[in-house]
C-alpha cells in the first residue's frame, strides 16, 4: 500500500512535465546501450529513481514508470517492505539497505500522471515553479473577478503558497471560460442553494466579501471539485480539474 498526503495533487497530463522527454530520453539510452543499474555502479548522486514495467497486449506495449526520490537511509517505515538490487532485477531484501523514501512518490501511465508524494514530486518535477508563472501571468485577469469584493486581496493570499497556487493554476489552465465574465447575481444564487456555502457573505453588489478564511473555498469552486449529485441533487465534493 502506498500512503499519500494530504492535500496531494491527484492526476496531472504528462504533457505538463516539461522535465519528462529528458528523463524519457535516458532510460532509452541506458536500455539501448544496455546499462543495467547494480550495486558496483550505483553511486549517492543519483536523486531520481524509475522503475519500468512494461504491459504487452495483442498490438502494442504500455509502459508504467514509477518514481522516487532517491535518499541514503538505513532503514523504511515500520512494517513496510525493502527492495534491493540483485543482478539487474529488484527484489526484497531483509536487511539495512537503501530505499525509495518511504514508497514510490509519482507513477506515470500512458499520458497521466499520479501524483502520491506532491513534496518530492516537487522536488523531481519543479511543477510549483510552472504554476508561479501560470498564476502571475493571470494577475490581471484575476483582478477583475467582479463575483469578488476584493480580487486583489485573494491574488495575494495565493502568491507564495505552493498549494494554493498550483490549485489554482489548474483551474485557471483547464477553465475555457474568463472567471471575470462570471456575473456576482447568478454567483449568488447559485452558490445560495447549498449549505456547504452558508458561510459565504454578500455585499449590497451581491459580491462575495472576501477574507483569507474563503481562499480555499473560492479554489475549489474554480476548481470545479463540486458537482450536483444525479439522483438527490445534493452537492458532493469531487476532486475537480
């Protein structure tokens, strides 16, 4: 079993990682020039770790990459299994070895992205670094969110937070439509019908009075992690875009 954590980005396209063709690129040449990774040739500079498995059907082959980040300890977590090189294959050890910091971090499948460790993807992948850019980018836009009292106090509450931001550098990547076309009424009494928004404040313009407390909530929303469900038409909170 592998444990996340809280918060975690969920799936993400592969064409989001614009480090992966390189990492790609390697793993092919290693295989070309058949460089097999043992222990005489494994050394601590090594950060990243891929562990291929390949799935034949009738007309093709579909990889399964996953990846840790490689750390130098002696031993995992309580009652969790250790892996070790022998020859060129993987197998369990019963002794200190190194390990894969706990449990595999990121799994890459066709084109998704699992993310199960967002600290260490981060550290792989620099997604934070893209989201910065996504979001600055959208400032302007953003200050003009007319469904928000102060769009330029929620701008800041999200510049510097990794979670925040890339949450919603997501939303505002997958969202076709301009958030600033979103009229503050029909918001209203949308979000008016369900009690996960009582909390909500209005101004006499019907704009969401915001405060920090919201900023989570107002992601979300944009996020599109609330959706009516089919037969009760109650809401549920879905993980979103």
């Amino acid at each position: 079993a592998v444990h996340s954590e809280k918060g975690t980005i969920a799936r993400l396209p592969l064409i989001d990682l614009s480090y992966w063709n390189g990492m790609k690129e390697a793993i092919t040449i290693a295989d070309k020039n058949n460089i097999l990774l043992t222990k005489e040739n494994f050394t601590d500079d090594y950060s990243v770790i891929i562990l291929v498995y390949e799935k034949a059907s009738a007309n093709s082959v579909e990889n399964a990459y996953l990846i840790a980040q490689y750390r130098k300890i002696d031993t995992w977590y309580k009652r969790s299994i250790k892996f070790g090189f022998i020859a060129n294959t993987i197998e369990e050890k019963n002794e200190d070895i190194f390990v894969l910091n706990g449990c595999i971090e990121t799994a890459i499948v066709g084109t998704d992205v699992f993310v199960l460790q967002e600290t260490s993807f981060e550290k792989v992948f620099n997604y934070y670094e893209k989201s910065k850019r996504i979001v600055d980018t959208k400032k302007d836009e953003i200050e003009r969110w007319s469904f928000l009292d102060n769009p330029s106090s929620f701008y800041d509450t999200v510049v510097g937070k990794k979670g925040p931001t890339t949450k919603l550098a997501r939303a505002l990547e997958k969202s076709s439509r301009d958030f600033s076309l979103l009229n503050p009424t029909t918001v209203k009494q949308v979000l008016s019908q369900y009690e996960e928004f009582k909390n909500l404040q209005y101004d006499e313009k019907d704009r969401i009075k915001f405060d920090q407390t919201i900023r989570d909530m107002i992601i979300d929303i944009l996020r599109q992690t609330y959706a009516r469900h089919l037969f009760t038409e109650s809401l549920i909170h879905t993980k979103g875009v």
